[in-house]
C-alpha cells in the first residue's frame, strides 16, 4: 500500500467516524441547551472551558511524542507504550489534584455547583487521556479505523445516559441533572478505555512500566511540546474563562454554542497531522526529498477540507445555530441582540487559519524543534489575553471571537516562518487557487438557493442546503482539475 493510501485511508476513518460523533455531540448540545437553558448552559460550559484550560498540562504532548517515538523505534513500542502510561497517570494525577483543588478556592465558584462538576470532569479526562495513549499504537500502526468504531460506541453511550438523565430520570431535578451531565462524559470514557484495551493488546503488550533512564528522555522530548500545548490552550480557552467572569454566564453560553461547533470540526485537522506525522518523521531522519512532496500534500488537503466549512458556515450560521441549540441563542440584530450565529461565523475564520498552523507546528515536531513552539505559543498567549482583556468589555464574546482569530493569523505567521528556517520546503499555491474557485461557486449555489429551501423546511432546510453544497463543491473540486483521476489513481496504487 503506497503511503499516500496509508494517509488518507487512515485519516478517512477517522474523519467517517468523527463525522458520526460530531453529529451525535451536536445532538448533546441540543439536549444540553434545552434542558439547561442560557444561564445554566453557561455555567456547564465554564466547568468545560475552566477545567480544559488547564488540563492540557496532564496531556503534555505525550499523545504526539508516543506516535514519533514508535515510529523511530518500532521494535520497542510494548516499551515506550508502557512508560508513557505511566507518565501519562502521574503527570495527570498531579495536575488533576491541582485544578480541583483551584476550583474551590475560586471565590467566583462559591455556592455554585462548578466545583464538583470540576471534580467529574476530572476523572473523565484522566480515564480519557489514558485511553488516548494506548490508541497511539493504532496510530503508529495506520489502524484507526478501530479508534473511530470506539469513540462512536462511546459517544453514543454518553448521549444515552444524557438522554436518560434529561428526559427520565432527573426530568424535575435540574440541580442533580446538572452533575449527570458530567458523568456522562466518565461513563463514556470507561468504555472507550476497556474497548481500546481489548483491540491494541492484539498489537502489542499493555502494562505500566518504569524505566528510568526512557522516562527522564520522554520528559525531556514531551515538556517543551507539553508546555507549548499549554500556551497554544491558553489562548484558546481563556476567552470563555473572561467572558464567564467579565460577562456573566449568559454571554459565554452564547459563545460556548459556537465554540462547541469550531472544537468538532477542529479534530478533522488534527486527525489528518497524526496520521502524516510518523512518515514525515520517517522522511526527514531518512533525507528523503519525498518530505516536501508530504508538506505540499499536506497543505493542500487541509485548505480544501477547511475552507467550505468557513464559507457554508458563514453562509448557514442562524440555522445551524437554531438547528442545534433553541431559539434564544440566535441573533435579533434589529433588538440589538448578539446571538451564536454571530459568534460561529467569526471563529470559523480561526478554523481555517488554525488547520494551516498544525501542519508547522507538527513539522517542528518531526524535526525535533519542539522547543521553538514555546516561545511562539508564549507570545501568542499574551497577545491573546491582551486582545481579550481590551475587547471583551467593550463587545463581549464577539471580541473574544476575533480575539482568537488574529491569534491564529499570529501563529501562523511564526511557526510557518520557523519552520522555514529549520527545513527547506516551498508550499506551491496553484491547487489552493483551484480550491478557492471551487468553494466560491459553492458559495453562490448555496446563497442563491438558501432563501427558497429555509423558507419551505426551516431550519432543517440547512442539512438539505449542506447536501447540495458539498456536492457542488466535489463536481467543481475536480472541474477545475483541484482533485484528478491521477491523484486517485496514485492513492488507490499498491
């Protein structure tokens, strides 16, 4: 099988199986916002957004190091496998400890139920994070075919046990609903971590180990990475965390809607990088010339799936939002109200730009200059708590949102021009112009026909209008010859 089929096959399944579990958590956020309403929303959104903003740190890039390492050093992954788990539970039980422990001493939680909300999200992202390590190795191996079946059975658990909680059993009880809600999220990480279990111990041998002198090397090669993550996460979840305690709880309810969107369609980038990362870092500690040809590929592939998610959901933002949250979260400009439609159709711009980004920041990771993404994620943090402490008084999660964006533009900026400087490559933009001419005649279609179709379906009418739109951009992808026969030829090759 040639490596572009490994890729992309690769990546398909993952972006199949993503495609199911963003549906069913979109299905979640409609459950959630219905049974919660604005404020409330607000607040399960903050345990989210205040708990994620720190528990990157458990994660400590271990998760992309693994996939590097293994790919170095495939005779050992039973080793390296075992030594990250265990890096990976005391890492995490060290900064779990810490945040629970902020979360109530925070004056701003006091007589509230954010704390031991905390305390539940907490334990599901241990269990997670530790899941996410032992699916490493179906990375590494090219089989995420079977993480995507896994995190789709999860999914499914966690909206069921919602479904239950909202509808059933705390129907009348929002107070204990509210706590359910969260151990969802736990329940469903259980099972992902007994079913992961079950299919990697096929590959290889799972258990903890300790070696001292690996643990103290994975240390050294994650903390510049993990600490970089941190900063990255930092600008990227402190927005909610301001405008929760700026704004109250109903503004960053209305933010959350949109933020929940972008985080969906952020793991596509992202899922694609994992599955390019251990032949990038194959290529170039081979000096391959073939690496360039890898980036150029790269590149072109995430601007053509990120840009019509910008466009169509620029175009659809009121009923998406409407589709999947309740009427009191979409705009009525003419009363002066700023709703989730508005929010979605600014952070999207950040998709795009961010989907770019992670192709720099994994090549810096595949040259070992992982280092280099501290000092860019740093400044890029200031920048953004800067922009957000300036904005969000004045305009609210509006300013937040374009906050994000310019921080994302920022990134780019610095990592592209880093990673430049450490590896030879020119990134031709002869296919993107293609894919721009694509997007744009979709974007027309979709213009024109979004009257009639609303008009006649209402907001389902946006699921007709997504149809039509991804058909039309497919027939223009290979019209104006973006997508050739040659290039499916050239995947589907052995």
């Amino acid at each position: 099988m040639t490596v572009a089929r490994k890729i992309l096959s690769n990546t398909a399944a993952q972006v199949v199986g993503k495609g199911f579990t963003a549906v069913l958590s979109l299905v979640g956020v409609k459950i959630i916002t219905y049974y919660l309403g604005q404020g409330s929303y607000g607040q399960y959104s903050y345990v989210y957004e205040f708990f994620a903003l720190f528990a990157i740190l458990a994660d400590f890039g271990l998760f992309t190091i693994a996939v590097r390492e293994m790919s170095n050093d495939e005779k050992n992954i039973p080793k390296i496998l075992g030594n990250v788990l265990t890096l990976r539970l005391i890492i995490g039980l060290i900064v779990f400890t810490g945040i629970v422990t902020t979360g109530f001493l925070i004056p701003t939680h006091h007589d509230t139920q954010i704390p031991y909300a905390i305390m539940i999200a907490a334990l599901a992202s241990l269990i997670g994070l530790t899941n996410g390590i032992i699916t490493s190795v179906l990375q590494e191996k090219y089989k995420m075919q079977y993480d995507a079946i896994i995190k789709i059975v999860g999914k499914s658990v966690q909206i069921g046990y919602m479904l239950l909680a909202v509808f059933v059993f705390f129907a009348n009880d929002k107070h204990m609903g509210f706590y359910h809600l969260f151990w969802a999220g736990v329940v469903s990480s259980l099972v992902m971590l007994f079913l992961s279990v079950m299919v990697v111990s096929k590959y290889t041998t799972i258990k903890f180990r300790f070696d001292k002198d690996l643990i103290k090397s994975l240390l050294k090669k994650a903390a510049p990475y993990g600490l970089a993550l941190f900063l990255s996460n930092l600008y990227f979840r402190i927005d909610g965390v301001l405008i929760y305690n700026m704004k109250g709880p109903t503004e960053e309810g209305l933010y959350a809607v949109a933020v929940r969107m972008r985080e969906a369609l952020a793991l596509l980038p992202l899922f694609f990088m994992n599955s390019v990362l251990p032949t990038l870092t194959k290529y170039i500690k081979e000096k391959r010339e073939s690496y360039k040809k890898v980036l150029q590929y790269t590149f072109d592939f995430q601007f053509m799936l990120s840009l019509p998610f910008l466009v169509g959901g620029f175009l659809l933002a009121t009923p998406l939002i409407y589709l999947i949250s309740t009427p009191e979260y979409v705009s009525n400009i003419s009363a002066g109200i700023y709703g989730s439609d508005i929010a979605l159709q600014i952070v999207l711009f950040s998709f795009v730009i961010g989907s770019l980004n992670i192709i720099f920041n994994y090549t810096l990771i595949a040259i070992g200059k992982q280092s280099k993404l501290l000092w860019i994620n740093g400044a890029c943090a200031i920048f953004n708590l800067t922009a957000n402490l300036m904005f969000i008084p004045t305009y609210g999660f509006r300013g937040a949102a374009v906050a994000t964006v310019a921080s994302e533009a920022l990134v780019f900026i610095l990592v592209f021009t880093t990673a430049k400087r450490y590896l030879p490559f020119k990134i031709s933009l002869d296919r993107s112009i293609k894919v721009l001419i694509s997007v744009l005649l979709m974007g027309i279609v979709v213009w024109l026909l979004k009257a009639p179709i609303l008009g006649s379906l209402s907001e389902y009418g946006a699921l007709v209008l997504v149809l039509i739109g991804a058909i039309v951009y497919g027939g223009s992808l290979f019209a104006t010859k973006a997508i050739t026969k040659d290039l499916f030829k050239m995947v589907a090759r052995k």
